[in-house]
C-alpha cells in the first residue's frame, strides 16, 4: 500500500508553474528521490508535502487520507514528518544532546524513555563521545549528523530531506550518502530525498523521479533510469549518452551512416516513421580492424580525444553523413586523432526514446 500520494500536484507562483502535475505513489519504507537542475520544482514539491507550501492544484495524500489540496492543508506540524534543510539548522546554543533531545521533550515523552532514545541514535550516527558538544565545536559532517539524529529519533512517518549534503566538500558527500543509506536500512522510513547530483541520488535511492519545468519525466530504479530512460531528457541528464535519429524503411531502419535490420531493434515497430534511439559511449566500442559479431560495424576515423584518467573521451567522425559519436575507451586503448577506424555498436544497447 502506498503510503504517500501526490495526484495532478501543482503549484503556480504568478505565472510559473514551478511544479505540473506530479503523480507519485511512494510505498511504505521506501527511499524516492526527486531528482532534477535547479528550478525544475523539487523544493516546492517537499515543501507542499512538508505542508508549508499549499498546492495549486492536484492532492497529497498519506495512507488514503487527504493532507494538502486545495481546499486546505494540515499544518506541518501535525503531520507527523520530519524535514532536513541543506543548511543544517541545528540549535548552536544547544548541545548535541538537547538538540537531538528537543523533538522528544516536545512530545512529553518519560525522561527514561528519552535517554534510551539519544543513546540509541547517537550510537548509531557514531556521536555517542560527541554528546556534550555545541554545534560550533563540530565540523560540517557532524553537524548534518545531528540534525539526521534529530530528524530520525523522533520516528516520523515520512523524512525529508533537501539537499542535505550539497554544503559538505566532495568525499564527505560521498561518505554521507552512504551514511543517509545506511540509516534507511536501519530505520525504514519513507523517505522523499532532494538533489541534483545524480551520482548521489543513484546511491541512496530505491527510485527516483527525474524532474524537469515542473514535471517528472520517469521514475524508475537507478538501474533501470540508466540503462532503459525513456525519454531525451532523462537520458541526457542521468550519464552522458549520443542521440541518433533513424527512419524506419521497409525492414530496415537507417541511421546517419549505418543501417539496422528493424527486428533487431528494440522499439522500432512503433508507429510513425521516425526514431531516436540513446546509445551510451561507454557502449560503443572503437577498433582498427572491422568489427565482427553480430554487431552493427560503422567506418570512420577518430576526430578528437580527450585523456580523463580512468578512461578516454574519444569523439568518432562516422564516414557516411559525418555524424559524431561520443565513444569512451579504456586508458590502454590508444588511438591518434586522424587514425581510420572502425567503431561497433550493439543494437541491443540502442535504448528507443520516445
Ligand atoms: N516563493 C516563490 N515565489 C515565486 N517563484 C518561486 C517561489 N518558489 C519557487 N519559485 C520558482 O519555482 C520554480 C521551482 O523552484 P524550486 O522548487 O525551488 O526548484 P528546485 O528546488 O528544483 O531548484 C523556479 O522557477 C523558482 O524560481
Ligand atoms: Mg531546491
């Protein structure tokens, strides 16, 4: 059973439609993030689920029970939810203890019952030792520690979370999503999570919802929004691919400069003669010799190459038609630009986009 719901959601501000018709079922338990540039709506869309935003349209719903439309809203405050802002917003004239504390003694739980709570989540954010420390003698990682604790002890029904680790530098980010991760295993509480670093969405998540102008654009799990995006948006946003556009002739579907038997291409029976399909540059793979396999074998020459490290960037001039391919290749794989070759690609790796 779905746990939250937002049906037709939408929000003007004057003009802008900062968030279109947002339909999302999130299961109970489950990590969904709102993936998406800056502006596309993701903020607006937790604050209406945190209930300091009323919607324009559309309805947000917990367990079949109407929170926000737009006939009104529950305060936030009585909906049981607990939100984490990307500046930490913890109390810097309490410690670490009171701040975790506070959400506690609100609800007039026992002192006992308390205590046996701090102990428990501070061992569990490893800030048992840290206890009797005010914000000011912590170091950023710390702070958003806290303010995880505090969010989490409190046992909401739902946790928010808006880009909560975008004021860290990049290996505490990257230690921190897993930390978030790992919390959720631990806990199971339906998360709504913020960003718009893909990278940290992919690992914290059990799906995530691409946002783009107010709209999701597919949701899916990170496996499946990588490997099968749908649409040109997604496809572009999550990973780096190269679009080729093809039309359907007969039995056969031609490309810029190749061709592919239609049975052998996933989505090319669907109506209308022309299709775009996604093909990943790490899918491509770049040889001097022609290609054998079973595999579609396009002539042409390396055009440009950039050195990256963990792989090169190569940009493949196709023969025919002269289109452009991204091609990544393994650091080993060495190839002047200029050099005649041949590139091979995989129909089953050519994703149709709609
Ligand atoms: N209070 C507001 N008044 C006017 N426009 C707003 C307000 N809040 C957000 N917007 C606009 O709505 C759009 C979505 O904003 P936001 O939800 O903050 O995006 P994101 O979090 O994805 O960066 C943007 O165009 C933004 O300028
Ligand atoms: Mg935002």
């Amino acid at each position: 059973m779905p746990v939250l719901t937002l049906n037709g959601l939408g929000r003007a501000f004057g003009k802008v439609n900062a968030v279109d018709g947002v339909d999302l079922r999130i299961a109970d338990g489950e990590f969904v993030s709102l993936l998406g540039p800056s502006g596309c709506g993701k903020t607006t869309t937790l604050r209406m689920i945190a209930g300091f935003i009323d919607p324009t349209s559309g309805t947000i719903e917990v367990d079949g029970k109407v929170l926000s439309s737009t006939k009104g809203s529950l305060p936030p405050e009585k909906r049981g939810m607990s939100m984490i802002f990307q500046s930490y917003a913890i109390w810097p004239n309490m410690t670490v203890g009171q701040n975790v504390a506070f959400g506690l003694t609100l609800r007039k739980l026992p002192a006992d019952e308390i205590k046996r709570r701090i102990d428990n989540i501070l061992g569990v954010v490893k800030m048992t030792h840290l206890i009797d420390r005010y914000p000011a003698e912590l170091s950023g990682g710390q702070q958003q520690r806290v303010a995880l604790a505090r969010a989490i002890v409190v046992q909401p029904s739902v946790l928010l979370l808006d880009e909560p680790l975008s004021n860290l530098d990049a290996n505490l980010r990257e230690e921190m999503r897993f930390e978030i991760r790992r919390l959720h295993d631990e806990f199971k509480i339906t998360t709504v999570y913020v960003t718009h670093d893909q990278a940290e969405a992919m690992a914290t998540s059990d799906r995530i919802a691409v946002m783009n102008l107010g709209k999701i654009e597919q949701v899916d799990d990170p496996h499946t929004l990588y490997t099968r995006p749908r649409k040109r948006f997604v496809a572009g946003f999550i990973g780096r691919t190269n679009f080729v556009s093809g039309k359907r002739d007969g039995g056969t579907v031609r490309f810029d400069g190749f061709s592919v038997d239609a049975d052998r291409l996933d989505g090319a029976a669907r109506s209308g003669p022309e299709l775009l399909y996604s093909v990943r540059p790490q899918n491509l793979r770049l040889s001097l010799g022609a290609p054998e396999g079973g595999v579609i074998a396009v002539a042409g020459e390396v055009a440009e190459r950039t050195f990256l490290g963990e792989h090169w960037d190569y940009v493949f001039a196709v023969k025919e038609g002269g289109a452009r391919l991204r091609v990544s290749a393994p650091a080993h794989d060495v190839h002047a630009a200029g050099t005649k070759a041949w590139l091979a690609i995989d129909p089953a790796l050519m994703v149709p986009i709609d």
